[in-house]
C-alpha cells in the first residue's frame, strides 16, 4: 500500500484547501510546504462572490471567517472625469451578485494560509513546513522525493498534486508547458493600517493621470491596496522609498478619502509584478495534476485568483471523492476541459478590463469616457462585469468573443 493517497506540494490556498477537502473525505494527505511561515506575497486577498459559493460548496467558509474574513458590500468607481459625488451616491451593490453571499471576501493571504492548512492537520492531514528540493516521480506508481529536516525521503502515492503557485517547480518536472500572453502593465500592491477614515464596506477601483488604482478593506482600517502602471514605470516604487512613493501615489483629486490612505501606515511589502496571463493546456498527467497557479493565473487585474484555485480544489475532490479508481490516465479529463474555457472566458475578461483601465494618456481617456457615456444602454458592456462576479460559466460563449470585446472598446 502507498503511502498516502495524495502528496500535495504546495501548502497554500489550493494545497491546504485540497488537504483539508480529501482528509474530510477519509483520505491519507501528505502537504510538504517549503516556507516555515506564510508571507505576504501582495496578492490574493479577495474573493469573488462566485470563489464565496466555492469556499461555501468546500466546507471553508466558515473557516475563512472565522480567521477574519471581511465582506465588502458597495464598489464605487471613481476616477477622472467622473464626478465623485454623484459615483459615491450611487454604488454598486456587492450583495445581490449571488444569493446568500453578501459581497467580495476579503482576507489576508498569510492568515487564509494558515487557517486552511490548520483545518486540513485539524481533519487528519500531516503537513511538513520547510521542506526543500521536492520532486515529483508521475505515473503509475506516483513518489514525492523531498528533504525535511535535514534528511532526504520518499513518499509513495496514488497522486501527486502540483499547487507550488506561478513559479511552480512541479509543473516543470511534469514537463506541463506554460502558455503566456504578452505582458502589458505592471502590478504594485502593498497592505497599510491605521486608514480608518476609509469606510470599511466600500471598495473602489479607477484611474487617473497614469495610475490605475485599486481599494479594498480589509476591517479594522486595513487596506489592500493595488496601482496599475504603464510598461516604462517599472522602477518607479522600487528601493526603501517605494512604500512612501506608493501611498503618495493615492494622493488623486478624484478618490474621496484619499487622505485616509496617504495617512496609512504599510503593513507589508510593496512588490511589483508583471500583470498577464498563464495558463496550461493539460493540467494533469499520469499520476499527477496540477492546481491554482501552478495551472496557470488570471491577470489579476480582476482579482479571480482565489476563486479560480478554489473552483480547481472542488472539481478535483469531486473526481477524487467520486471514484477508488485514481489509475486512469483521462480521471481529470472533465477538470481540463472545464478550467480551459473558465481561464479563457476569464482571460476576456481582464484582457478587456486592462484595455479601459490600465491604458493611459489622451485616447485611453477618451475611450474610457465615451464607454461610460453609452454603458447604460449597452447591454454588452456588463457582461465583462457580471462574469468576474457570478462567474464565467453564468454567461453564454458568445459574451467572450472578439465581436464582443470590438464593440465595446468602439474599435468597429
């Protein structure tokens, strides 16, 4: 008999999820994460209402809240040439996306890590922390080689799971190859306290001048904070004065409360990262499959990260708690097939979000203008909106096509 049923390397969001998921289900989980502490890795940290129903479907709902989890219920856009006023009069209400769920959670990175990977050891999982030089041996008899404290071991299995995140070493030595669109902004974010003068139900997102920014509460006068920048402002937040740079970047004439974030304390590291997408055309073999990043990200751009890796989590348990019979070589065929037409419905998506909101200069800002002149009889335009929320698969094919995307930009 193997060792295990499953090894997951990777004991984050996806890895932790999946543990606690088929430990529930009677299986023998082995996690090997490589960090001894879950750090702040500027992303992932709010969840779509359909990523809530996902969490709800998992069973980890209440272990997300119970660790904090904040729901946020209006989104304001603001930015320039929108009059602020009149935006903040009339937001967007979160919670009528989905029944049940009362809007985006948010929740920091680190403290979801935790609280997941706590519930899986909670549910039988064994979880090894600072694991290094894991490698995967797919097929038949599937074996996670590693080395944990100080000595190198071998786990044999019926799977072995990839949810090593974007730079996933697991992906490689399954010799999985990695698709990419072209890079065409730059990322930033950083988490701040002491922003008590933002209201704590109200997130925003907009541009002005050259930055696109992003505002997400986190309760208690925490912010998640995120800017878009142009190709050639790479450098522009780097080096010790980056943080300082990055909230005085919020100092815009268009976003009420500005003072509340230009005030704030950082709370963790400001990174910046290339905003694109990735993804895998297969995101198993023999032996072993992949899941969250490790099978390719959506530009976060959107913020569908999480709820992307916990979709993956439920479809790949589903297979799993389905059947005994984990030997056949097409056992996640329906999870490929699925998560294909979800990462390009989703790559639409963001791919039209960068072309409104992440563009800058005097046609960016025209364009942008002349769609929020004719958004309300366009019954186009909310598609883009509605899927990032209720979830790709809510809406029909043909809201993701390139007829689509023409007319809303005016480009036809």
């Amino acid at each position: 008999m193997a060792d295990y049923d499953a090894v997951i390397v990777g004991g984050g969001i996806g890895g932790s999820a999946l543990a606690a998921v088929l430990a529930r289900g009677g299986k023998r989980v082995l996690v090997l994460e490589k960090s001894t502490v879950y750090r702040d890795l500027v992303r992932g940290e709010w969840i779509a209402p359909w990523g809530v129903i996902e969490a709800k479907r998992l069973g980890l709902y209440d272990t997300l809240m119970a660790a904090g989890g904040h729901h946020v219920a209006k989104h304001v856009e603001f930015g320039e040439d929108i009059d602020a006023t009149q935006a903040g009069a009339a937001p967007m209400d979160l919670t009528v996306f989905l029944p049940g769920v009362p809007g985006p959670l948010c929740i920091g990175h680190p403290t979801a890590c935790d609280a997941l990977e706590a519930a899986a050891g909670a549910a039988g999982a064994t979880v090894f922390r600072g694991v290094s030089e894991t490698r995967i041996r797919p097929g038949a008899s599937p074996s996670v080689e590693y080395v944990h404290d100080g000595a190198k071991r071998t786990a044999t299995c019926r799977l072995a799971v990839g949810a090593d995140g974007r730079n996933s070493t697991s992906r490689q030595q399954l010799g999985v190859e990695l698709q990419r669109d072209p890079q065409h902004h730059w990322f930033t974010g950083m988490l701040v306290e002491g922003a008590d003068g933002w209201p704590d139900d109200l997130e925003t997102m907009g541009t002005e001048g050259d930055v696109q920014f992003f505002v997400f509460p986190q309760g208690g006068g925490k912010l998640r904070l995120y800017l878009s920048l142009p190709m050639e402002q790479q450098a522009r937040l780097a080096g010790d004065a980056g943080p300082a740079r990055f909230l005085e970047a919020f100092r815009l004439s268009s976003l009420p409360h500005a003072d509340a974030i230009t005030g704030a304390r950082p709370a963790g590291p400001c990174n910046v990262f290339p905003n694109n997408d990735t993804w895998v055309d297969r995101p198993y073999v023999p032996g072993a499959v992949l899941v969250g990043d490790a099978a390719g990200h959506n530009d976060p751009i959107t913020g569908q990260g999480l709820s992307i890796t916990l979709r993956d989590v439920r479809l790949v348990s589903d297979i799993l708690l389905a059947t005994d019979d984990w030997a056949s070589d097409e056992l996640f065929a329906p999870y490929a097939e699925e998560r294909a037409e979800r990462m390009r419905r989703l790559r639409f998506c963001a791919g039209l979000d960068a072309r409104i909101h992440a563009e800058f200069g005097e046609e960016a800002r025209r364009r942008r203008m002349a769609i929020r002149a004719r958004r309300g009889a366009d019954p186009l335009f909310p598609m883009a909106t509605a899927a990032v929320m209720v979830g790709p698969e809510m809406l029909p094919p043909e809201a993701f096509s390139d007829s689509v995307r023409d007319e809303v930009l005016a480009l036809r």
